[in-house]
C-alpha cells in the first residue's frame, strides 16, 4: 500500500531519516578515510624500496584498506537510495525485548557504540525474512539453533531516499510487491531480486558449500541472478577462510559473462574468477590450439539439408558428438593411456657405462605399479628421484672398488720392491690412474640419469589425442563393442579432418584435457574453492567430470534447464547422470520450478511447446500469478510484411517506454535476412547479435535463437514460425522454447504459409 496510509508510516519515515542521517555521516568520514589511504598508497609506490621488508608490508596492508574503503564507499553510496528493503521483529526465546532488524544490500553498523543499523542480507538472522513465518520461529547461527517469535515482517520500496511503499506480510513476500519487480523492465531486474528472493531459490543461495549441488532451474526462474547471489553469500560466509578470486564463474560464452557483468560489483564478487570452459581448457593445457566455433554445428543441425546423403551425414554427425562426450569416450581414454603406459619406459636397463644399476623390469614396476596413482609425468619424477638415490649408492661402491684395488696394487708394490724412483712412478701412475676412474665414473654417473631420462617420450596431449584418431587399428581396438562400427569410421575419419585442419571441436576439449591430467598432471594447484557453472545443460558430462578431476577441492554448484539443451547432440540429457558419474551419487538436488520471467499467458504458451516431447525430465515452468497481453500469433503473406509489421509494433512500444526489445530469429542466417528487409523498412535498425560478439548491447536486437539462452527482453518477435522452420523434432522444440520464454511482457510470433505444428 502507499506507504503514507500505513499506520505505521510515522515511525518508518522517522527510521529512515536516522538511517540516511547516519549514512551520510558515514559517507563523509569514509570519503575523509579513503582519501587517506589513496595518498599512503600512492606515496608508498612512489618511494618503495624492494629491499625494505617492512615498507612492502605496510603498502599490502595499505592497499588491503583502500580496497575495503572503496567497496565500503560504493555500497554507502547505494545505500543513499535503498538503504534497506524489510524489517523484522524478532524476540529471541528467554529476552524481554523484540529486536527491531533493518535488512539490506550491506550491513551499517554505528561505529561509537556498535549498533546494528542495517543488517546484511545475507548474515544467518536475515532468512527469517526469507523463510520464516509469523509466530514461532528459529535459525542457525554460529552460536547454534536460535529459536523464538517473529513478531512482524514489513517490506519497504524506497526509491531515492523517499519511503513510497509498504507491507506487513507473512510469507517471503507480498503478491503486489512481487507484481512490482517483476513489472520492471529488463534492464533493471538482474539487479534488484535481493528484496523478492523466493523460499526456493533462498535454498539455492544458501546451500551447503561444500555438497555438490545441481539446480534444475525452469525458464526465468532466476538461475543466473540466484547463482550470483550464491556467490555472494559464500564470499560473506567464508569471507575469513576465502578470498572472492577463490569463486570461479564458468558461462557458456564471453557474451553471456558481459550480460551478467554489471550485477557482479553491486553484490561485491566482480574479483571472482569468470571464463568460459574453452577458455580455462587452454589456460590448463599449456598449447595453443584453434577451436572451431561450437554453433558450427549447431547450425547444420538447425538448417537441415534435404538430401538422404545430407541427413545421414547429420545424423552419424549427432552421433559422433555424442560419442565423444560421453563416458564411453572417458574409458576409451583410460584405455589408451594404459597403450601408453606399455611403452613409455624404453626396454633397456639403466647402466653406468656397461654396468646395470638398475634393470628395465625393476624401473617399469615403479612406474606401472609403485607410482601408479600419480600422472605418468609425475611418475618420471619420482623414476628420476628413483634412479639418482640408486646411482649414488652404485657411484659410491664403483669409486670404492676403484680405491680398493688401487690400495691393494700399492701394497702389493711396495710389498714386493725396494724403494727407487721405479716404484714411486709406479705408485703416483696408480693414484692418477685411480683419480682418472674415479673422475670418469663421476663424470658419467652426473650424465646417466637425465641421458637415461631423455630417451622417454613426452608429448603434448594434443599430439597424444591426434596419435590415437590418426592410428585407425589402434582406434578400432580401443573402441571395439563401445559403439556402432559405421559412427567409429565416421567418428575418426571426420575427427582427423578437423584436427589436420588445425583446429580442435569442443567434444575434443574435453579428451585433451583429461590426458593432460593423467599424463602430465596439473602444473600449479588451482586456488579454486568453489564453482558455478551455468547454462550447465549444454555442458557433457565428461566436461564437468574432467573439471571435478582436476580441480580436486573444489565444490560446485551446476545451475541448468534440460527444457532449454540446445546443444544436446553433446550436452547432459539427465542430471542423474552428473551426480552419478561426477559426484558418485553425493549430491544435492533442487527444482526452481517457478517462473518469475515471463507472464501466465507467455508461460502456458511456452509449456505447451515443450510439452510435444513427452519428455518426464523435463519439468515444466510455473508462472506466477501476473497477466498480461495475450501471446499474438499473426500469419502474413511474406517477411516483407513481418518486418514491416514487426519495425511498427517497435516504434510504438518504444514511444510506450519498452527499452529492451529483441526479434528472435531460428538461424543466424535468418537474422542477417531480417535485418536487410528492416533497412528497406526504413524504421530504426536493430543491431544484430552475432556469435562474435563479446559485449551484450540492449535495447533493439535481432539474435538467433541459440544466442537468445540465458537473456530476457521486455518484447520479444518470433519472426518466422512457419512449419519449415520449426518441426516436431527435440532440437526445434527446444529452440522455440527458448525464444517464447525470453519476454517479460509482450510475444508477438510471425508466420507466412503455415504455422508450425508445435502452435497448432
């Protein structure tokens, strides 16, 4: 309700003028403070003596300061705004006195007597506003279970200091207040969910760290948002234990990192680690390599070719894909290793000079038995260790005899002649004779090992995976009884045209990788604590089981739609899977089957698309109860027509105060088409968004559907739904799915001939 009809509305205004009283004071003294620390630091660059250790501490701690301040600077300046969202009530069993608890974006705490003005939204008492209900009541905390009564949940909406709403509520929160932010427009939502965080995704955000958790996330029910703020709330938790570059982010494309960039700093985590999987790929092999642009494939799958000879070839293509995702590939790899290992120690004895210090039988059982648990690299080192330790001892016996037959022959002459200058020759030749020996065995034994060494071959995984496609009877062998005879011949025939052509697929990444590991190991350990991954439906599991292997602390959250698996052809097509094969079965599973994106009309809709695949996994989305226009499904004789109709409809919602509006195409082909007919429509030009694009620009926008996962628009036109462009096969299913489940407001989908079968 308006907030000055409240009853209480005298009490709050008077809240909210001490609380931006004192953040104003805050401001003030931290500006005075950071100010300070800027000149420390610069001074402490400007004179810094390396020798100096004390001078190098100081400016650490210096410059450890003068980031807090910044951040602390930056939130009290949001705080000027929205200093808080809720308050709570709570009387803490066997206490005479409710605490009156103040929740937002930052904790505020009044330096000279420490009282707790605002309470950070993510400390343990503050999911009594997320999931507490009026009367008896309890959360964790540090000191244990903390039982009592929550007397009273109020929300507030102040905008620029000014108090305009307000609500005594029971539940997370009040359906007209939910109805506001989801009211908003796009470009606004990814920041401001803190204040209408739901019961279910309060469980994602505050999960155990430390369980492997996977979260089927339904179309707009805030994956994305939620995953950040998980983020956010570990880095608070463990803020003592954990530094935010402990945090990795893994997205599906350096565009989806900067569509979520500007979220990170309002929450406090932009030094949290962001990349793609390619990306870390090759941070962590160590090589160069091309790789060819992932939606290649995709495209051949969403044009379709109408030859038999073509659609055989897509589909041994779909096969050979997801041949090399799977865990079948995984154990044809361990397979090829064991092939490695055979002949990876070369069959000679390890000698000094013609003498045998260790035989070939003895140094294979270290490295195929004794070391068996390491990488084969790091086996050689532990051979190396190995055969020095044993050289030093063979060294030491080798000079020992030397010295001992030079001591018996110098007896032996001084035994058996007089003293003359003959036999003091005699004598002083055996000593340089032995010295001689001597320095030849030492000389020789400082070479042994690392000759010895240099005769085991150490490839690069990349040329270790182009050994095993190129050998066509190794291939066969390892891969007999693990699939179709033809798929093989197509898998490597077709694999060794990529790979000679110098690039690499991302369903070879993942092979290399896990060569990588268990041949060379990894070089450094990685400081990853823990990782998201999202849009994870598209990953393989081999993918994810490769990530776990080798970032062996590490805990994950896996965030993903199965409704929305595009790239299934490579990509998990059950999350049981995952937690079977990754975590062993060890893991947390959670739905978000609420919609909070997209209106009831958009979402019945879209449901009854995804609904054609009789698919039991894939869960449908629940909309909130918010209405809106009805979806309009307008056939038209051409795409003239659509575009021109399409270029109207912008114009108007635009002068209507829609900022973020996208024209949703099925193929990147499709988009270029479009936007030409949109210059001879002479109304404003959408930009495009292509597969190079690295930066996400809003407001008008023609995107493919695959590049539309993962991003939302106040509108969205459908451009073409005709019946040959979207079928009754998964891959089209998924594909319109994804676009009809962009918009948070308004879907118009465009059609000439006949409308597809999935609408009917």
């Amino acid at each position: 309700m308006p907030a000055e009809k409240h009853p209480a509305y005298g009490e709050e205004i008077e809240r909210l003028r001490f609380t931006l009283g004192y953040v104003e004071e805050s401001i003030g003294s931290m500006t005075g403070r950071k100010s300070r620390l800027d000149e420390e630091v610069s001074r402490g660059k400007r004179h810094f003596n390396s020798e100096s250790s004390q001078q190098y501490i100081e400016l650490m701690i210096n410059s450890m300061l003068q980031e807090r301040a910044e951040l602390k600077l930056r939130n009290l300046l949001t705080a000027r705004s929205r200093p808080y969202f809720a308050r709570i009530d709570f009387l803490e069993a066997e206490k005479e006195s409710a605490e009156k608890l103040y929740i937002g974006k930052m904790a505020l705490i009044r330096e000279e007597d420490q009282e707790l003005i605002i309470v950070d939204w993510r400390a343990p008492v503050a999911n009594l506003y997320y999931e507490g209900r009026l009367g008896d009541a309890h959360y964790w905390s540090p000191e244990g279970d903390i039982a009592g009564q929550l007397l009273l949940k109020r929300q507030f909406s102040i905008d620029t200091g000014r108090l305009e709403e307000m609500f005594d509520i029971d539940i997370t929160t009040n359906d007209e207040f939910l109805q506001a932010s989801l009211g908003a427009n796009a470009d606004n939502r990814l920041k401001e969910i803190v204040s209408t965080i739901q019961v279910e995704q309060n469980r994602v955000i505050r999960a155990d760290m430390w369980k492997p958790l996977i979260v089927q996330g339904a179309a707009g029910s805030g994956k994305t948002t939620i995953a950040l703020h998980r983020i956010a709330y570990l880095i608070y938790l463990f803020e003592k234990t954990f530094k935010p570059e402990n945090f990795m982010i893994i997205a599906p494309t350096k565009f989806f990192l900067n569509y979520i960039s500007e979220v990170l700093p309002e929450l406090g985590v932009e030094k949290t680690k962001q990349t793609t999987f390619e990306e870390f790929a090759v941070s962590l092999i160590g090589e160069k390599f091309k790789i060819k642009d992932a939606n290649e494939k995709l495209s051949i799958f969403v044009n379709r070719n109408n030859t038999e000879a073509q659609q055989k070839r897509n589909l041994l293509l779909h096969k050979e894909s997801r041949l090399k995702c799977s865990m079948v590939f995984k154990e044809v790899i361990d397979d090829y290793i064991g092939t490695i290992e055979e002949k990876f120690i070369p069959q000679e004895d390890f000698k000094l000079f013609s003498r045998v210090v260790l035989p070939y039988d003895e140094i294979n059982r270290l490295f195929l038995i004794e070391y068996r648990k390491l990488p084969i690299v790091k086996r050689i080192d532990e051979i190396r260790k190995h055969l020095n330790n044993r050289l030093k001892a063979y060294e030491a016996s080798v000079i020992q005899e030397i010295q001992s037959r030079c001591d018996k022959y110098i007896i032996n002459v001084k035994q058996h002649m007089e003293e003359s200058e003959e036999r003091r020759e005699m004598i002083v030749k055996a000593i340089d004779k032995k010295n001689e020996a001597v320095g030849q065995v030492r000389e020789g034994a400082k070479k042994a090992v690392k000759s010895y060494i240099a005769k085991i071959s150490r490839l690069n995984p990349l040329e270790y995976y182009k050994d095993m496609v190129y050998d066509e009877l190794l291939f066969n062998r390892l891969f007999e009884g693990r699939a179709e005879p033809e798929v093989l011949r197509f898998a490597r025939s077709y694999s060794e045209e990529v790979l000679r052509s110098g690039y690499v697929e991302i369903e070879d990444i993942a092979p290399i990788m896990y060569l990588k590991f268990k041949i060379h190991g990894v070089d450094e350990k990685i400081p990853v604590k823990h990782i998201v991954i999202d849009e994870a439906q598209d990953f393989s599991v081999f993918q994810l089981y490769v990530l776990k292997n080798i970032i062996k602390d590490s805990s994950f959250t896996i965030l993903g739609d199965l409704s929305q698996g595009i790239h299934g052809y490579r990509g998990i097509q059950d999350w049981k899977d995952v937690s079977r094969h990754v975590f062993g079965g060890q893991c947390e599973e959670l739905v978000l089957e609420q919609s909070y994106r997209t209106t009831v009309e958009i979402m019945d809709a879209a449901n009854q698309v995804i609904a054609k695949l009789r698919d039991p996994r894939l869960i449908p989305a629940k909309p909130v109860i918010r209405h809106g226009s009805p979806v309009e499904i307008i056939g038209m004789d051409n795409r003239d027509e659509i575009v021109k109709d399409i270029a109207r409809k912008l114009k108007q919602m635009k002068q209507e105060g829609l900022k973020s509006m996208a024209v949703i195409c099925k193929t990147s082909e499709e988009c270029i088409d479009i936007h030409e007919r949109f210059k001879k429509a002479k109304g404003e030009l959408p930009h495009v968004i292509t597969e190079k694009d690295k930066e996400y620009k809003s407001g008008m926008v023609i995107v493919p559907s695959h590049l539309a996962k993962g991003l939302e628009f106040d509108a969205v036109f459908v451009a073409n739904a005709d019946e040959d462009s979207y079928k009754l096969d998964e891959l089209d299913v998924k594909l319109l799915y994804v676009a009809m489940t962009r918009p948070l407001h308004y879907l118009r989908i465009y059609y000439s001939g006949n409308l597809t079968p999935l609408l009917r």
